[in-house]
C-alpha cells in the first residue's frame, strides 16, 4: 500500500484548496484507489450553509465521478486557518458515504501535525446502514 505519509502529504496540500470563508476551517483530504489512484478533495462551503461539502466527500464523488468504485485509505487533515493542531475526524455524512463504497477493512488515516491515528470504517461507523 502506498505510504501514510504520502497519502496525508496529498490532503494536507489539498487542504489549500479550502473554500472556507464561513468557518475559517479548513480541510484536505486524499482518497487511495486499490487501482494506486489518489484523488483529493477540500471542503467546499456555501452561504446558505446546509450544501457544503465536506474535503472527504468532495474527493469520494470526484473518484466515482471518474468511474473508480474500490478504495484503500483515506487520509484527512484539517484545522481553523489551516493550522494542523488536533485529528479532523469525517463527520457522520462523510462515514456513511464511504459505507457505500467501502469494505470494513477500509482505513481512514487521520493526522494531528505530529502523530498519525489510523481507523478501519467498521470502527468508525459499525452496525452501519445499508440495503
Ligand atoms: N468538514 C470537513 O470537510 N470534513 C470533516 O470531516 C469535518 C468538517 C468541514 C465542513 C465545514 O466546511 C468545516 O469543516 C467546518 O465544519
């Protein structure tokens, strides 16, 4: 599998992408393919507020968009003006969907600036929805 290090190096300079302007958090995301594909993603907020997207969702419907549906790991970073302090773990909608694309195995690799934590969905999210 690709390096971690790499995989959060891709969020944290997808994070720079930021549209923020409401929160002033910002947030980077890298999504790894089973095919080696990364696809990134950054928060995207609107004045209206309820259809902002989240950097993880963003980077997942880039990647199916473009016809990948197996993933390995995702990687996020994120902090107020960009400033990388404490572990952005993906918010209920973001899980959900990965759910929908993922196996339990999947990893979601979270960094805080100095350490690295990593999660498996069914961590995450267990007794998780689906049909
Ligand atoms: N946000 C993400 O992009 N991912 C997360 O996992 C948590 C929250 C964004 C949404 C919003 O633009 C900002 O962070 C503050 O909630």
């Amino acid at each position: 599998m690709m390096n971690s290090k790499i995989l959060i190096a891709k969020a944290v300079e997808a994070m720079e992408n930021s549209y923020s302007p409401y929160s002033g958090f910002k947030v980077g995301a890298a999504l790894l393919t089973k095919s080696g594909k990364v696809f990134t993603g950054c928060n995207i907020e609107n004045a209206s507020y309820s259809p902002t997207n989240c950097a993880e969702r963003t980077a997942f419907f880039k990647a199916v968009s473009d016809g990948e549906r197996e993933f390995t790991a995702i990687a996020v970073v994120g902090g107020k003006d960009g400033e990388i302090s404490s572990f952005c773990s993906p918010c209920g909608v973001c899980r959900q969907v990965m759910t929908e694309f993922c196996e339990k195995d999947f990893m979601i690799i979270l960094f805080d600036g100095k350490t690295t934590k990593a999660y498996t969905l069914e961590k995450l999210l267990p007794e998780s929805f689906s049909i």
